[in-house]
C-alpha cells in the first residue's frame, strides 16, 4: 500500500522556535475552538426565555445536538488526518465552526439554533484530535506533557474569553449579537493555520508497513487500541468525568442565576474568572507530570487521579454554599485540583499509540468525553433539574448538580487501573518517529 502524502514528503527539521511558533498558533485554535462552546453555557437563560424552551430542551441543545455528530464525524476525519495533512483538516473545520457560531445569532426559532449546533459540532470534530497527532510529532515524549498542556491552555483562555465576552455582550447588546461577534473571527484565523503552519516530520518513519495503524481500516485501527487496558480504562475515566464535570459546567450559570441571583454580566465575569486557576493546574500539572514520570511513566496517570479526588469535596461546597462569594472561593480550589486532568491526561494517552493513530486515538478520547460528557452530561442535568423541579422549585438545579458529583469517584477508580499498567504498556507501544 502506498505511503500517505505527509510521509512521503522529504525528512525535515524544525527550529524550537518554529516548533514553539506551531504550538502556540494550535494553542490559538483550541482557544476558538473552546471559546466557542462557552458562548451557548453562558447565554443558557436568555436563550431559554426568548425561545420558550424546557431546561430538557436547554440540555440537548447545549449536550446532545454538538456531541452527536462531533462524535460520528471524529472518527472518519481523524483517519483522514492520521493519512493525510492534518494542517488542511484543522484549518477547514476551524472555518466550518467558526462560521456555524456568527450563524447561531441568525437563529429565528429552536430548531434553527439546533441545525446551527450541530454545524458548530461537525468543524470543532476536526480540531482537538488532528492538533493532538500533530504536536506528538513535534515534541519528543520527554517534552509531550508540558507541549499539550500549553495546547490545553489554550482552552481555558478560550473559556476565560468566551464567558467573559459573551456574558458582556450579551446583556448589553443580546445574544445573538454575542455569538456573531465571537464566532467570525475564527474563520481569519482559519487561514492563519492553513498558510503558516507545515507538517511535522514523516511519521512512523521506523514503523512497519503492515501496521494496523498505518494501513488498516478504520475498525482494525480502533480495535488495536482497544487491546491495551491502560487506554481502556482511560476512555471510560475521561467519559465519566466529561459527563459529570462538562455535564454539570454547562449549567453553572444559569444555577448563579437562580440561585444567587446574579445578573448575566456578573456570571460571565465569575466563570471566566474561574477559568485562571483551571488554567494554572493545567500548566503546572504539565510540568509536575512530565518531572515525575521521569522516574515512573504512571505518574502521568497518577497526577491527574489525585487532582480529580481533591476537587470532589470543593465542587460539593460550590454548589452548596450559601452565598456567592463563599461558592466563588470553593470553586476556584476545585479547579486548582481538577485543572491538572486534561492535559497530562491527553499526554499520557498519545504516548500509548503509534504515530499513525495518534488522531484517531484523540478522536476516540474526544468521543468518549464529548457524546458521553458534552452530549448526555448536559442533557442528565437538565432532565435531573426537572424532574426535582416539583419538590425543590428553583433550588431544583442545585441539587441536580450536587447529585452529579458521585461520579468522579468511578473516574478515579478507573484510572487507578490504568496506572496500574500504564508503564508496561508504554514500554510495548509502537515506536514514535525520530525526534528532532
């Protein structure tokens, strides 16, 4: 079988600065990328109120209606990415998304803002998991922690941004306003990626021509990663933690709303406020990870485990205080602990695959976290928030999201397996392409 475009391309070498140039420009995507979606949590009430929609209803457009197809188009556009050029792929879905988030403020009615989310889900399907495969191949394994974690950042100041913004103006100037303003500059951006960032060096330079990873079939490649425990695992931590954590921020404003009674522009600024200690976990759990698993590979399991186990207590006071300034502090030493997850967590998980299923294995980490998180979290909230509506009325919300954090227990019980055997099956993946 013929090698892809991108491997048969001459051998290359990159300057640290250019390699630095390409994670910061990919952090810049994952800020779009994530700056987006916050736009729909924080606008959640106006929303509802203007299209008299259920908080059931508010759950599928927010969870269901993106993670659908993020996740069914994920796996194809991940293999077109592990065969082909990644560049391409990430600069056309970054356009596709952004455009779908200015067409969300066109929205005359629910349905419409329905079709436009799932838009929005089908382009942000070609971001995470082709800009992972790319910098495992930029940066040798010893350097891979801190690298995803700077591409992680790139999230929370997207949040940061996001909640900031479109709280703003969305009380000043309404939501629609909000998603048009913070949705078009991400098409430019989209020809910044396309026309300044090359491909890393061939990959699997040293792997073997018959590799399922390289010339499989999609269900060939998936079932060869399926067969190490330690990515098992990961997959079922990252999918219990997504649809509890994600499930459960999504409805973090309108709960401030109701149950503090905070105005739109107060809880844009508080939960973008939230997003600098994530941000900060996110870089020093990075470095912490990448030190550690010096002398122990499974610290790259471990780091975010004791991170999730802390958080629990501190989310529990958020939702539970009683007021807000006493729920603001507790937060924010929820997401000191819970910020070190995703990063290292993604590290950890590339250093598992071979270079030729480095997206694909992104992407089935982004479908567990986003059908099962983003999709059905959400949604379980909402459908929960009803369902306590009768006895608890406003206070209905609260107790949906303090119901939602026994699970992070399961995630931790899952990743304590993955440890177990992270450094061996580490030993026994496939060899990556030559470092710089």
């Amino acid at each position: 079988m013929s090698e892809p475009a991108a491997d048969a391309a001459p051998q290359r070498e990159f300057s640290p600065r250019y390699r630095a140039y390409v994670l910061f420009v990919l952090m810049g995507v994952n800020l779009f990328n994530f700056g987006d979606r916050a736009i729909l949590g924080v606008l959640i009430q106006p929303i509802k109120e203007e299209l008299g929609a259920s908080d059931t209803e508010m759950g599928i457009l927010t969870g269901l209606a993106f993670a659908i197809f993020y996740a069914i188009c994920g796996f194809p556009i991940a293999r077109l990415a592990d065969r082909g050029l990644r560049v391409r792929v990430i600069a056309w879905a970054m356009a596709i998304w952004s455009l779908m988030t200015a067409v969300s403020g066109l929205a005359g009615a629910y349905w419409h803002l329905l079709l436009a989310r799932i838009g929005v889900g089908i382009g942000e399907a070609g971001g995470s998991p082709p800009s992972q495969a790319l910098l495992a191949d930029y940066f040798p394994i010893e350097q891979r922690a801190r690298a995803i974690a700077v591409f992680v950042a790139g999230a929370h100041i997207g949040i940061f941004l996001g909640t900031l913004l479109a709280g703003y103006i969305g009380h000043e100037y309404g939501w629609r306003t909000a998603f048009i303003v913070l949705g078009l500059p991400g098409v430019a951006f989209a020809l910044l990626v396309r026309y300044t960032v090359v491909e890393a060096p061939p990959r699997g330079r040293v792997e073997s021509a018959a590799s399922p990873l390289r010339s499989g079939s999609l269900w060939q490649a998936t079932r060869h990663l399926f067969e190490g425990r330690a990515f098992r695992h990961l997959m079922i931590a990252v999918g219990i933690l997504w649809f509890s954590n994600v499930g459960a921020g999504q409805w973090h404003a309108p709960f401030l709303q109701r149950s503090h009674g905070l105005s739109l522009k107060e809880v844009g600024l508080l939960l973008s406020l939230l997003s600098i200690p994530n941000l900060i976990a996110v870089m020093v759990g990075g470095v912490i990870a990448d030190r550690l698993s010096r002398r122990n590979a499974a610290w790259q399991v471990y780091v975010p485990l004791l991170g999730t186990l802390i958080s629990i207590p501190f989310l529990l006071g958020f939702y539970l205080a009683p007021t807000w300034q006493l729920a603001f502090a507790s937060a924010v030493l929820a997401m000191l602990a819970a910020g070190v997850f995703a990063g290292v967590l993604l590290a950890a998980v590339q250093g598992l695959v071979g270079p030729h299923a480095r997206a694909l294995a992104g992407a089935i980490l982004m479908f567990s976290s986003n059908l099962i998180g983003v999709g059905l979290g959400p949604f379980a909230v909402g459908a929960l928030s009803d369902l306590l509506a009768p006895a608890f009325g406003d206070e209905s919300l609260r107790w949906a999201l303090v119901l939602m954090k026994a699970l992070p227990l399961l995630a931790v019980w899952h990743m304590w397996l993955a440890a177990r055997v992270f450094t061996e099956e580490l030993r026994e993946a496939p060899p990556t392409a030559a470092q710089p």
